[in-house]
C-alpha cells in the first residue's frame, strides 16, 4: 500500500513541477521572461539578444536550450547574466562591432544599446550626412521607394482620386 501511494505521488510531482515552472517569471536584464518558454526562445526576448547570441550562450554555459526557462536557479540566471553583461564570443555574433568612438568591438544588451543608438541618431542628425538629413524628415534611410510606402497621413499623389464621404440623410 505503502508502495502505491509513493508511485501515485511521484507520477503527480512532475506534472506539479512543470506547472511551477510555467508560472513562474525569471527575471534576467530588467526583463521579466515567461517560465514555459525555452531557454533559448527565451533569451531572444531581452534586447540585444540575437538567437545566434543565444545559441551561444547556452552553447558556452553548458545549458540544454530546450529546458524551460522556468526550472532555471537563480545560480544559473546569475551566470547567464554575468555572460551577457562580459560575453567571450565570437566578433561576427556581437552587435556593436568597430565602435564609433573607442574602435572596440562590444556587445550591448538592454537600455545600453538603446542609448548608443539614440546618441548615432543624433550624431548623424548633427553633422546633417544623409541619413541624418532622412531621419529627421522622417522617411526611409537605404534606398527603399517611396511613393507607394511611407505617406504618414500625407495626401495622395496626382492621379489617385480622393474619397468622398457619404452623408446619410
């Protein structure tokens, strides 16, 4: 009897603990991370974070990416951190290669990167190159057509008739 009642337990702790694990929401780079999804789906979801560099990670880390991101502890979510934060990966996975400024290659994650991108934008605009000149009229920078796209509210171009609106009575 004794025996029974341990099998049924066990057989319920699994499904008790994989329940656990989807509640639960880790926290890794001020973002918070739903606990059912994969590790490397997972990763994707802080900014920064390319599937290649989490691919990476988990390939460096020793971490099976199919385990969910839930039944991590909180050593695990402290060395994935840190990796993130100092990461030794190749330069063709990083994401700020030959910076403007210092002519390193780095790899910036959250409201880092967010800051640098806003700091080129406003370089750009500054020193007035092209792009620069596009950004701040607000249409596309590399090339792409423009008389179909990017109208924002504009009227229409000639020959495209306007429609009319219909008063009911």
């Amino acid at each position: 009897m004794e025996t029974e009642n341990k099998m049924e337990e066990e057989n319920k702790s699994p499904s008790l603990s994989s329940k656990k694990e989807d509640e639960r929401i880790v926290r890794i780079l001020s973002k918070d991370i739903e606990g059912g999804m994969k590790i490397y789906a997972g990763l994707t979801k802080v900014k920064g974070v390319s599937w290649s560099m989490a691919n990476a990670i988990c390939k460096v880390l020793k971490i099976d990416k199919n385990r969910k991101i839930g039944s991590l502890n909180d050593d695990e979510v402290k060395k994935i951190t840190a990796f993130m934060k100092n990461s030794e990966v190749p330069e063709y996975i990083k994401n700020r290669r030959n910076d403007f400024e210092t002519g390193e290659n780095k790899h910036l994650i959250g409201s880092d990167l967010e800051l640098k991108k806003e700091f080129d934008i406003k370089r750009l605009k500054k020193i007035k190159c092209y792009r620069g000149l596009r950004h701040s009229v607000g249409l596309p920078l590399r090339g792409q057509r423009t008389r179909s796209n990017f109208r924002k509210n504009r009227s229409k171009g000639v020959g495209i008739k306007k429609k009319k609106k219909v008063v009911a009575k």
